[in-house]
C-alpha cells in the first residue's frame, strides 16, 4: 500500500496539523511515513497545502507529482488540485466553501460540508477533522480511527489539547456523514 | 450635501476589515459569504450614509474600493 | 532503545546538534531552512546555550569563527545564497583551522532562485566558493534521520580535523518530516590546546589565516593543509550502496535524488533490470576508491541531480574514461521523476540489447 | 436639482491591475497604493525604476507600473545606487522591510544615505521578518514574541529596537527624512504628503529623502488586521514617533523667501 | 600604429575598460588591485564617467548590477577574499542576465592568507563560488598586454550573451609593468531593448533572478540559462599553443605559470626535448577540443598551476583517461621554478628512456 | 643630599618586546601602548582577547602580549560577540580602523553596539585606508586628497565625513562611548583615561564601550610626523569633537550615591 | 625638584620626532646618524634640563623612551 | 643579454621610480623589459624594493628569485639581498648609510656614496640618481646614458620636471665616481 496525499485549504484550516497526524497515526501503525509543507513560493497569503505519503514501503520522493488523494478544504485548492489527481483517484471537497464542484468524471468525488459541520461545534476552524473523518470511512486501509484518535494527543501541544474532545467529535460527525463509494 | 457610493470590488476584497473599522458611518460590514479567493468579503450595508469621505478606499491595501462622489448638476 | 518521534529534518538536525554538546548556534533567517533557528530560539536557553539571530550572515559566520576559536562547539545554518555570502568567512575558518559545522539545506539559484529544495551548490560545498586552497568536509544526509546522525558526526570530524564541516542537503530533505530516532552522543573528546582562553599560565595564543612572515609562510600553511586534506581524503569517506554487487547499470545520487533513485532500481529490478545504486555520504571528500570499485564492474553510469550537472564532474574524475558516465539533471526545485530513470536505465538495456544482436 | 456621480477615488493608473500575493491587511499594500497615487500625481510613471527587496514585497515590480529591478537582500540602496548613476534622469526608488534595511543592508542603508545619494528610500517597518514567517527584526520591539524570540525580544540579550530616522539623522548628506505610519487615514494622509515630497525632491534632484512607515504584518503578529492597525498606534509609535526629523529642501525654499 | 608604453597590468586593465566604452566602474580596495580603483578616480572624471568607491564588495557588485540593468558597460574588481563576498552578488546578475565585466587579481589564500600573486581561485571562478546552477566566461591574460586586449574583449562577450564576465589574472600579472600597446575599440554595438529605460511606449521592464510563478518557471529558466551556456562552450574557446605540433611532453597553464613554463619549453627544447605549452585563455569555457586535440598526441601532461591543483581537473575531465596527466603546483604566492618544470619533464624522458630500454 | 632613580616611564609589559611594522610617527603604536599600558593596570593580561582587524594593524597580536584572533574586513564586532558568548570570563577588544569598522564594517559595528555586546571597541580613526595605501575612507574630511579622491573629497559627490560616535549615540544599549586624540601628550592622557574606563567597564560587565580615536597616519597623508599631529587638531578634531557622548556606568554609580 | 632621564632605545626609535617636538625643554633632537634600521633617531642634548614630564615618553609610537626619575634620597 | 636587478631602499629614496627609469630607456632600445615592486607583506614602513628584468628575450616571470644585480640604498636593503645575488653578480651599495658593509667574496661588490651625493646637490632624495649612474658605468650593456637620460623626461610627471637637470648631474657624478671593475 502507497497512498499519496494533498491536503490543501486556505492558512488557519489547519492543513499542516492534518497531515501530521495521519502521519503519527500511520507512524505508530508500523507504516513509512513522510510530510511536507507546500512551501514551493516564498510568499504569503493564498493557499497552504502538505503532501502526505504513507507506506508500507520506503518512501522515495516526499514531493507528489500526481497524488492518489486530495483533501480541498477550499476553492482555490479544488482548482489547483483537481486536474492533478491520478486517475481512479479521490477528491474530498468542502461543500461548505467551495462554489465550483469539481467535475472529473475519472475520480471518486467526495463533498462534505466540512466547515459547516465545525461551525456546529461552534468553531470554524476544525473542517480539516471532518475531511479527517471522510477521509477514514473511504480508505480504511490507512490507518484505523483509534490511531488517529491517539495520535490527537501526541501531536496537539498541552496547552490545546483541551480542544481535543471537540476535534473527536468533528472527526467522527465527518465519518459518519461519509459513505463508502466505490471506485470511479 | 457630502455623499457618496462606496464601490467595492468584491474579489479584490480579501476580507481584512480595515475598511469596516475606519467607517465613520459604520456601514460597511463583512458578508458571511466568501468570494472566489475564499474571503468573506466586505459590502455596504447601507450607501446612503456614506459621506465620502475617502477613509475606506484609503485604508484599503487591497485597493478594492473606489469611491464615488454625488455632486448636485447645475 | 529510544522512541521513533516524527520529526521535521530541521529539527532533527538542530535537536542532535544539542545533544552533540553545540551550546552556540548563530544564524540569520532564511527559507527552507528556518525551522533550525526557530528551535535553537527555543531550545537553547533550556540548556543554557547560546541562541543568536545575527544581523546577516557575514555576522553569523563570523560570530561561529569567534566561538570556535573560544574552544566550544559552534554552528551555523543558512541555505543557498545566504550560504554565498558566508564564502569569506567560511574560507577564513578554514585557513585559521577552527572547528566548526555549517548546514547549507539548499534551495534552487542562481540569486534568489526560488525556495524549492535542489542540489546547484554542489560545486560550491565541494570545491570551495570562498578563495584560496582549502576544503571543507561536506556530509549528505538523504534523510530526517541521516540528518540527526551526520550532525553528531559533522561536530566530530571538524575537531578531529580542525576544519569546517558542511551538511549539504536539498531543502526537501530539510523540510519533509519523517519517523526519526534520536541519536546519543558520541561520547568523544577532544584536547583544544589552541583555543583562545587567556595567555594565563602559557604562551600566547593566535588564530589567524594570515600568514605573513618570512615570505614563504604561506605556501607552508597551505601545504600543511594539503597534508590534513589528504589524511582526510585517505581516511574519510563514507557510501552507502544498494544492490550493487550484480548491477550492469550503477546510478549515483545523493539527497532526494538518491531516494527516487533508490526507488527505479527497486522497480527495474522488478522488470529483471540489473540496475544499482551508489549513494555517496561524503561528498568531498569524494569515495572515488568505493565508486570505482562499484563503478569499473558495470556497464554504464548513471549521474542523477537536482542541478544540471555538478557531482557528474566527480564521477567522471573518478572513473576517468574507464566506463561511461551518462548524466540526467532537474534544476529549479523539480525533483527528478521515477519514471524518467527508469526509462533511462530502461533505455540502456535496449541499446545493449541492439548492440549484441548486431555484433 | 438633479445628482451627477464623479469618481472621487480611484485606483491610481501606476497600479497593476493584478491580484497582489499579500495577506489581508497587509500594511504593503497600502504602501504600494500610495505610491502609485503619487507617481500618478507627479506624472512619473514612465520614468520610474523600483528596486524590490528581499522580504514579503519581493515582487513589488508586479504591482506598480514602472520598470522594476531585484536587488540581493538588503542591497536595494547600492543597487538604485547604481542604476541611479547610470540613468541620471529615473527617479529611482528603493522599496526595503526592516529585515532588509536595518540588518543585512544597514551598510548599505547608513552609505547611501551619506553619499546624499540622489534616491528615494520607502522603509516599511513592520518590527518582524515577514516573509520568512516571523523572526526578529531589528526593529521589534522590546518583549515582543517572534519566531525567534518566543519568550519576547529580551533587551539585555539583542537589545533594544533600532530607530532609523534617528541613526540617519546623524549624517550630513540627506535631504528629507521622515516617519509615518498607516495604522489609520489620517495617518496614511500624512504618509502619503511624505512619499510625494520624497519623491518630488529626487525629482528636482535635491539629494536622498528616506520616508520610514510603520505598517502592519497580522499574519505574523498573530493577531487580526484592525487589532493590527491598532497595535501599531498602541505599541510601535511610542517608540518610534512620527515625526519629520529633517526637510532640507523644504528650509532651503524658506530661506530663499525670507532673503528675497 | 599605437605606440607602446610601459603600463602596470592593472593600469593597463583600467584603460582598456575606458577604451572599451564602461563609464561605470564600482570597487572597494583591495591589494594587489588598488592601482584600478586609483587609476578610475583620476580617469572616470576625464571621460565624463563614473567611479564610486563602495562601502564594501557587496555594495560594490551590487551597483553594477544596478548600472547594468540601467543598459550600460559596467565593472568592479577586486582579489580573492574580495571576490569571495561578491559571490552571491554574482549569481544574481548571472540569473539576471546582465552583463558586465568582473576582475580578480588573485592573491595567496585561504582567508586573508597574504597578498602576493596566486591562482587559488580557479574553481571558484569557474564552479560558480555563488549559489545555483550558473557560469562566467572566465578569461585568463598572461601579460599586461593580454589585460589590456582581453578587456575589450570581455565587455563584447558580457553584451553579447548578457552574462558577467570574469578576468582572472594572479597578482604578478597586475603588478607588473610591461610595454604594451593600447588597444582599439572593437567597435561592436550592442541593442538592450531589456534595460530599465523607463515604462515609456513600452511594457514595463523587470529584471530579476526570482522565477516563483508558476512552479515551473525556474526550472525553465535555468534551462534556458543551460542552453545559453552550451552555446558558449561551443563558440567561446581561446587557447595560445607552443611548440605543441611535435611535442611529447605537454605542459598545461595560464598566466604567470604559463610564462615560465614557456621559457621551460624553451630550454628543454635547446637540450633537444620535445616540449610544448598549451595556454587556455579562457577557463571557463574550458577549451577541451583544442586541448584533447594536441594532447591526445602527448606522451604525458604536466599541469602547473600557482595553486594546489584546481585547473588539473580540467585537464583530467578533458583528457577522460586518455593521457597520464601529472602535476605541479606552489602555493601561498610562490612562483614555479623554472627549473622544478625542466626537472619534472626530464624526469619523464628519464623514465620513458628506462621504459623503453626495458622494452 | 644624594640622589636616586627611579623608574618613572617603563614600557608596559603587556606589549611585546618586538619592533612593530608600523610607519614612523603612525597613531597605532601610540594607542597600542596605551592599550598595553591599560591591562597592566587593571591586571587583565591573562585574561584578555584582542581581535585584529584587517588594516595596518592586522598584526596587533605580534604586539599585545594577550591571546589574539583575526577577523575579516570589518566583521571584528561579530567575532568579537562570538568570542565572548563563549567565554563570557575573557575580556575581549575589537581593535579596528576607520575602513574596518566604518565601511564594510558598518552593520556588524552598529549591531553590536546596539545588542550591547559586553565587550569594548578601540576605534582609530585616522581619516585613511592605511594599509592599502591611501584611499577614501568614510571619516575622510571634506577636500582631503586621497588615492581615490586625487582632487579631495567632494562631499556632492560621496557625501560628508561619518562621525560614528553620533551615530551609535542613537541607539539605547552602550554603556560608554567617547572620542579621544593622540595628537600631543595631553590629549594621549585622557584616550588613556577612556580606554582604562572602557576596559574597566567591560572587566565589570557593564555593556558595549567604544572609544574613538583620531589617530595620524603620516605616510598616507604624505606629510611628516609632526604636521599630522598638528593635522589632527587643526583639521580633525573641529569636524570630529573630542567628547564624551555617554557614560552611563558612571550616571548609574553617580545616581546611586546621590540616592544612598 | 622634578628631574629626570630619558632613556631613549636607539634602535627602537624609527625617527618620527614626535617626541621632540613635544619636549617642553627642547631637549630632544635627531641625530645624523642612522641607527640598524636606517632612522635618523632622536637623543638627549641635556638631560640635566630633563623634567621628567612624559611628554616624549608618551608621545613615542615605539615605546622606545623610558623615563627614569631622579628623587632625593632621605 | 638577461640581467635581473633588484633595486631596494626605504621610503622615499625612489626605489620603484628607479626600476621604471630603467625599463622605460631600456624598452626604447628595443628590449624586452618587466617592472614589479615587492608587495610581499601587505604591511607598511621597512624597506622597498623593485624587482626589474631588462632581456633581449620574452621574459617568464618578473619575480626574481636570485638577482644578478642589486642596488641597496640602506642598510636593511644589503642586509635582506646581499644573500639572493648569484654568486658572480653585481652588489652596489650606499656606502652613505649602510653600517655594516657587504662581505661576499663571490660578489662584485661597489661601494659608492650615493646619499652624499645627492645632497651635495641640495636634495637627500636623490641617491637612487647616482646609483643608477653608477650601474650604467659598470654595466653599460644593459641600456646607454643617453636613453636614461631621453626616459628621464618621459617617467617624470610635467610637475615635476623641473628637477630632471639636479637628477641628471647626480646621475652622472655617479658615473664618474665609479670605475669600472672585473667580475668577482
Ligand atoms: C542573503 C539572504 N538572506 C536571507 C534571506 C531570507 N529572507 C528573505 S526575506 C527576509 C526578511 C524579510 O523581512 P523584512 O525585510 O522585514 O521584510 P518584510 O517581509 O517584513 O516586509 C529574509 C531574512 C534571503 N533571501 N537572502
Ligand atoms: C574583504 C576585504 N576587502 C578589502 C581588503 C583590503 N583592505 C585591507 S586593509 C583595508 C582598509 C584599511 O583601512 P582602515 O580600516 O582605515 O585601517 P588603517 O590601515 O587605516 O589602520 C582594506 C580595504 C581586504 N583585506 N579584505
Ligand atoms: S467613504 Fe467614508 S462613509 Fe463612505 S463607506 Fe467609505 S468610510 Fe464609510
Ligand atoms: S479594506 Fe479592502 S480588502 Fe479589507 S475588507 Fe475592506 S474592501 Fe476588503
Ligand atoms: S507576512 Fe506580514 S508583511 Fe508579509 S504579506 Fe503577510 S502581513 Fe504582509
Ligand atoms: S600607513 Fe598610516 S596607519 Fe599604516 S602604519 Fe603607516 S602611518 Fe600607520
Ligand atoms: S620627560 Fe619631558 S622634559 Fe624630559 S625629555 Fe621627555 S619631554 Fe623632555
Ligand atoms: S617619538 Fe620615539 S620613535 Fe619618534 S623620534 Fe622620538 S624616540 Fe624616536
Ligand atoms: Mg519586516
Ligand atoms: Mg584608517
């Protein structure tokens, strides 16, 4: 299993957090494991994505040309990401933000109205826990619930770890809104 | 009579609020609908009050607002 | 045993420059490479070390020269042009043989380029960017945890030697977070007789890279440390090799490119493609004895970089006519593709394939 | 009585007509905005060179409508020094953050100055390193938490912030020195008389004018724009007060009055 | 016929860039180049030119970049330790495409080291000592004459493929006084429709070494830049030949070494040895055609540089294996002895003449 | 009545017993002397570090019996910080001209001096790069022939002398600044008197010292010995006033005794 | 009584004259002979003039004056 | 004909200016010359010295490593070369300064006042006149007086012109106050 993943939102959808903690969840599951920020314009503003790989094998480039899935937590990120994806590939798009649905006929598409179902939390800053959840429902393989629930508490410093809970219960309102589809 | 129409283009707009705070009129105010670029932009909630007075369109670094002013024709 | 932690590369680095005892860390900012002073701002008051964001890197690499010579372990990081501008300074810790570890997590040029990770200052880590006859010991790490282990290393080559040793590493390898496990101590110690602590008790001490007096001082100095360079050439190298033992078509790489490299002889072995790596772990020196062992047995080489052709000068140097020595090359920040090695090797096969059958 | 509407705001022509790569309520922004007002205003769009610095307005050259040149981090003033040189007849001008004019430049930046070099220099203090995600400048203020300073800018280890118009006032040569800010209109009014005079008086070849701007980085403060904006008033312009420290030209023109 | 004057190489230098049309010249001292800078000041006021004494060598690259980019002939100069600070201002203007003229008369190092004449900067002029994948044209005068001619010539070649170029020369090439006759302008213009001019009937003008935008746009750059210099290396080569038709003994070097080595030649022809010189005069490009040509003809090659070994991997990657290459060097300002070069070939005759016996 | 001698002068025994390569007459034996003559007072010897710029006094660990280390051109104050973050017990000395510290040197001179590095820089001024033969130098006054400004210095053109005391003087952290002469005995007397302080200061760890001196370098200057002492009154020290700019140990123990 | 003697290092003495012009008894001169070095150094035309004030002795760049003074012994 | 001269003195005895009087007669006369100063020690004050080839051949390298002439005009100056001239060579020395006399038994050894000289004629700058007046008697191969004498106008700058008539009187008592000798 090799799955390479983009996550991608606007600064504050916590797009790095994402990425690190399917990282530490897969990491403990005995997986190779890789993250990297977007970082390939040095300016400001303007959409922050990371590309995640997870495998049972060595991981050669942390660079993904033409990930397998693609997490657009916003607009912006569904255009840039949605033509990259390979095909047979997976889409998770936020219904809540973005107003041009992706449209690839080749792909699995995925919407979830991810900031709405942080916003019931009363936070709008967690859509990234509901992509999580989506995420987990339609490729169980990665890694397991309970992983990416223990790894919470590793990756998120004390001092937010009160937030914790509510990131839970984001994480799994996003699952079980999710249904498994099959492959494009 | 000072009056004007605040003109704001909304995907310039990236949702900084500088403009809604230096309102003296207070009538400007962020949508809770985003734009394009993702930003919760910004609108008049109400052109009539305005009186022109340039403080939005100058604070604006996003020079998304222009302003026109109502002068009475002869 | 200690635990995996997932770790940024920089931060790896930087958390085993701590535990290698460098309790002096001066730096100025730049991308890709910023995480290593943002946690040495941290990290260091908790072990009451020294954390100083210098006001260039003239200042930086100038302020390492000055701990250095205090005796204490001492490091800069900087990435590609902040790197250039270190050149004179870098060349005045060689010529006035202070210890010390320079991190270059490179991004791609010429001038300010852009900060995708890349490999174009190979030339200018191995042959030195800064004037005069000097080296520098340059390590390549290729990945989050070689990145911790060589640090440990990098401190202790450079006071073995008495000599700046650099980390060279693309800004991917910096910036990609892995499962690392953190490194112990080498536990190794070094007499600094020469360090500047006050002429108490002793002759005074002096550091200097001028050497003036009488008129052929100079060329004494500088054959003294051809000497050093060439006990170093002689006793430092360090390679990593990877299904090489069979191979007909050898790649050689180092940092990302060796990864993706890694990854195209695993898939042509697949295909029954007898391709192999050679990763050197030292870049200068250069393991010219190890590539050519490897390297005279097959039938082609293959040089990958992220540059458009540095350490191909190496190998050939190395091989010296002996095999050929063929070259691929990503520049600005791309990575090398899989399937454009693969298709390379693959390209080999073919023509050999050809030439057997017409011969 | 019947209503006509006339424009009383628009973008200045000097602007591109781009998307700027700039976080909300960036302070650049602004900046480059009054610029570009100014250039319209003195008709000096076709004869103007910008230098863009090293630091988040690397790419100021795709904001304004005149011919842009990069110059190497904190080199910008040797670069305009240069090209001014060479091509008498531009007004040239250099863009700079704190980062880049205060420590990699403050050579370059204290040299210019005391050539009397015939260039305008814009300096956008916005006490941090904003490009590179927030590390100390030379001008963030004492306890003030950075990337690099998490516990607060302790002044008995770095010291305290560095006033630029201060340490430039020291020299001979300049011709105009000023500091403003743009926390609020009245004070990007003020900001934007100076950047006119700056760039009037290089365009009458009077010598160097340097116009130091206190702005705005929310994204690297952590904070929102307003409160920003707020900031800035509250904290920075205690230590760096707005004031004209010198206006040669102006005195000189006074001068001439009262003689004649 | 101009008449000849006994000039100082670096005077000699200075005036052929006044001849040569540059009005821009920005140094910061350094010895042993001062007489360019003191000679600017006297001169550039007489042509209506510019001379501006820098603050630093930084500030100094850094104003001719500027005044390239303005469109006209601009130069700095400096030695060694001077240059190493100039390296990342370098690389801008070569990711810039600008063009100008850089001049390195080069000193002992590393560090300060000391001020007479030495060739221990080669790789950095030729490697690129600056970040990224770029290249000068390096030139190689052997004479205060050269200086002179291959001034004129360098600011052809800096328009020609807007690029900086460098003349390279150690200390003893500037210093000393010969005859020499000044050259002519070579009267060759040069459209720069890319200058800063002002936006004024035009788009505007940017010049710049960033490429952010798209991703792709550095990777595109540097390739065109790879283009540019494949170009170079194939239409730039200057090289000097002596005695090399029948030689069997070749010796390879460039400015004061190549000046010894040739009276070398001379007197190992007079014992009926034959020896030949072969002089790059430009180093980078390396001008391997030419010297694969005459010395794959060649029993053996000496290298001699005034340097521990830097050009001699030009020669090696240039003869791939082809020819023994051997060689000499000095360091720290000392000169070749003329009769260390004779040594070294008789002691190859020596060694053939047993070999042969033996055969 | 018989009479006895007793030594009144001896040469310091801080200073080595060799011949310096210094011009006849030239400013930089007489301040190192002093400097000697400083750490026998204050017993500093062994525990001294002195940093050599690049400048004719390149070799000043030939001639101070101390340890000693060479820095690049102008980056003196940046070893010097390195240095005494390492070992915060020595007392360290950057020792630089006025090229070194004022040209290339700039930023690395204001930095530590703004930061307030705990240790003391000696500043000769001696309006000339010495060591490479005579060129501008940014303390060079207005209308001095230089190799490079053969018709004098044209103030319209590179600008004005830079007075670095004034300059510093803007930032908040140094303890003590002062500009001294050497020109006859009496102004000797009290550089020797500010570099005691400065030294004394450091050895105390009260912050950043710096003393300037206007110093003569007679060969560049193309005049005698003499002449150049009296040079440096006549000429020098009217653009460069001799004063003390801040003494704030002094201020603080004045401070407390009025207090107690 | 403020007496001394300077005691002048001929061979240290690079011949600047400083010293002697700095002598407020004008006791100081240069010599015509050239000392190892080929200095015109500076000798003592009447130490019994000497005041021991220092004034040579500091002024001296080489360090090569040192003043002995001539006290009264009790 | 290859001669290679030092010519070494202190500050201000014209050390360079010599070798430049030199080379400019003898490039006239059609032969190949090379002028470099020593620059050995980036340092101040001590001696100076010129290293001068005049050659009817291409000349290699203008450093000279064992002089067959040297003029010292001081002390220091006998004292650093008297040990480089090759045995058989040429050593003129300003018997007005030097103390201690050279003793090389290899060595042509010539003595001459050079100082006094000069200030017989009002000016103590002048030695390196009469040394040169002394070299042209001895060696009178290397380049004739006339051509001194016609480069004399052409070395010294128009300000300073004026003393070329005090140069060449002490020039030729240097002449004539030598006699020729036979090789050591
Ligand atoms: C030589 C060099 N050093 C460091 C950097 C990294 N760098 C880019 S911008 C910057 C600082 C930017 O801060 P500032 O000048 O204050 O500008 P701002 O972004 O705040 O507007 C730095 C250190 C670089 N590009 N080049
Ligand atoms: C990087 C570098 N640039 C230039 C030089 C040449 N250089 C040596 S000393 C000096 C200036 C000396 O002047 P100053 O600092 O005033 O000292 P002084 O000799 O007058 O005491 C220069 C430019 C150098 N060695 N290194
Ligand atoms: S012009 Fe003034 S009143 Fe009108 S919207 Fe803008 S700020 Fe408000
Ligand atoms: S100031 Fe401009 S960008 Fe900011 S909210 Fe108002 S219109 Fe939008
Ligand atoms: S980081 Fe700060 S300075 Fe840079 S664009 Fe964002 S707000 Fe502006
Ligand atoms: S050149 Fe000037 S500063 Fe240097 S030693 Fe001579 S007199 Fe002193
Ligand atoms: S001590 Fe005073 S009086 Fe005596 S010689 Fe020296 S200067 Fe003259
Ligand atoms: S001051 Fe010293 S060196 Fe100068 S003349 Fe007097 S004794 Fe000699
Ligand atoms: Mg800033
Ligand atoms: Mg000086």
């Amino acid at each position: 299993m090799t799955e390479e993943l983009i996550i991608a939102g606007f600064g504050g959808q916590g797009v790095l957090l994402t990425g690190k903690l399917l990282c530490v969840a897969a990491m403990r599951q005995g997986k190779q494991v890789s993250h990297i920020p977007s970082y390939g314009a040095e300016m400001r503003g303007g959409t922050a994505n990371c590309s995640v790989v997870i495998s049972d094998e060595e991981i050669a480039s942390p660079v993904i040309e033409k990930p397998s899935i693609v997490i657009a937590l916003n607009g912006p990120s569904v255009a840039k990401f949605e033509p990259r994806v390979r095909p047979g590939g997976l889409l998770i798009w936020n219904s809540s933000l973005v107003k041009n649905p992706p449209t690839r006929k080749d792909l699995v598409l995925v919407s979830l109205d991810a900031t709405d179902l942080s916003l019931s939390e009363g936070t709008e800053r967690a859509a990234n826990m509901a992509a999580i959840g989506a995420l987990l429902k339609l490729k169980p393989g990665i890694v397991s619930v309970d992983a990416v629930e223990a790894a919470l508490d590793e990756v998120i410093s004390a001092r937010n770890r009160k937030h914790n809970p509510v990131n839970l219960r984001i994480l799994h309102a996003g699952f079980e809104k999710t249904h498994k589809v099959d492959a494009a | 009579m000072n009056r004007g129409i605040p003109i704001i283009d909304k995907e310039r707009c990236k949702g900084c609020g500088l403009c809604i705070v230096n309102c003296p009129k207070d009538i400007l105010a962020k949508t809770s609908d985003v734009n394009d670029q993702g930003a919760y932009y910004t609108v008049c909630t109400d052109e009539s009050l305005c009186i022109a007075c340039g403080a939005c369109a100058l604070m604006c670094p996003d020079a998304a607002i222009e302003i026109n002013k109502l002068v009475e024709a002869v | 045993m200690s635990e995996k932690v997932l770790m940024k590369g920089n931060e790896a680095l930087a958390e085993a420059a701590v535990i290698a005892g460098c309790r002096h860390y001066f730096a100025y900012p730049i991308t890709p490479q910023n995480e290593i002073p943002a946690y040495m701002s941290r990290r260091m008051p908790e072990v009451g070390g020294t954390f100083l964001q210098a006001e260039s890197e003239l200042a930086a690499i100038s302020m390492v020269l000055g701990a250095a010579a205090g005796g204490v372990r001492a490091m800069t990081s900087s990435s590609s042009p902040g790197i250039s501008l270190k050149q004179e300074g870098i060349s005045y810790i060689a010529g006035s043989e202070l210890p010390c570890v320079l991190v270059n997590i490179m991004r791609g040029g010429p001038g300010l380029g852009a900060i995708a990770g890349a490999q174009g200052d190979y030339f200018q880590a191995t042959r030195g960017g800064g004037n005069g006859d000097y080296r520098t010991i340059v390590l390549a790490p290729g990945s989050a945890q070689e990145l911790a282990d060589f640090t440990i290393e990098a401190f202790d080559l450079a006071d073995e030697y008495r000599m700046p040793v650099m980390i060279l590493a693309d800004g991917y390898i910096g910036q990609m977070s892995e499962p690392v496990v953190l490194p112990k101590p080498s536990g190794k110690s070094f007499e600094k007789p020469w360090a500047l602590t006050g002429a108490k008790g002793r002759k005074k001490n002096i550091i200097c890279s001028m050497k003036l007096i009488p008129d052929t001082a100079l060329e004494e100095h500088n054959l003294r440390l051809q000497e050093k360079y060439d006990l170093i050439t002689e006793k430092v190298h360090r390679v990593d090799t990877y299904m090489t033992d069979d191979a007909d078509w050898l790649v050689v790489a180092y940092g990302t490119s060796a990864r993706i490299a890694r990854k195209a002889v695993d898939r042509l072995r697949g295909e029954g493609i007898k391709a192999g790596l050679f990763r050197p772990l030292t870049l200068w020196p250069f393991p010219e004895k190890e590539l050519f062992e490897v390297g005279s047995k097959v039938q082609k080489i293959l040089t990958v970089e992220m540059s458009l052709g540095q350490m191909v000068e190496d190998v050939k140097l190395t091989m010296n006519g002996e095999v050929e020595v063929d070259f691929h090359g990503r520049a600005g920040g791309a990575v090398p593709a899989l399937d454009d090695i693969i298709e390379r090797i693959n390209g080999y096969e073919r023509e050999n394939h050809t030439h057997v059958q017409a011969s | 009585m019947s209503v006509k509407t006339i424009p009383m705001y628009k973008r200045p022509e000097s602007l591109s007509d781009v998307r700027t790569h700039y976080c909300a309520g960036c302070g650049h922004g602004i900046i480059h905005k009054l610029i570009a007002e100014v250039l319209d205003e003195l008709e000096l769009r076709e004869k103007t060179i910008v230098i863009a610095p090293v630091g988040c307005s690397v790419l100021i050259y795709n904001y304004l409508e005149v011919d842009g040149l990069e110059a190497a981090h904190g080199r910008a003033p040797a670069v305009a020094t240069g090209i001014k040189r060479a091509r008498p007849e531009m007004l040239v001008i250099s863009y700079q953050g704190d980062g880049d004019l205060l420590a990699i430049g403050t050579g370059e930046t204290v040299h210019a100055a005391n050539r009397g070099e015939d260039i305008s220099v814009i300096f956008v203090n916005n006490a941090i390193y904003g490009m590179t995600g927030g590390q100390l400048a030379p001008t963030t203020l004492v306890g003030q938490k950075t990337l690099t300073s998490p516990a607060g800018r302790n002044s008995a280890d770095v010291g305290f912030p560095i006033r630029a118009c201060e340490m430039l006032d020291t020299l001979e040569a300049p011709a105009y020195i000023e500091r403003t800010s743009v926390h609020n209109p009245g004070a990007i009014r003020k900001t934007k008389k100076a950047i006119f005079k700056a760039l009037k008086y290089q365009k009458e070849g009077r010598g160097y004018s340097f116009v130091e701007i206190l702005s705005m980085c929310p994204t690297n403060w952590g904070v929102q724009p307003p409160e920003a904006a707020d900031w800035v008033k509250s904290d920075m312009v205690p230590w760096y007060p707005l004031k004209k420290f010198r206006d040669r030209p102006a005195d000189e023109d006074a001068d001439k009055e009262k003689a004649s």
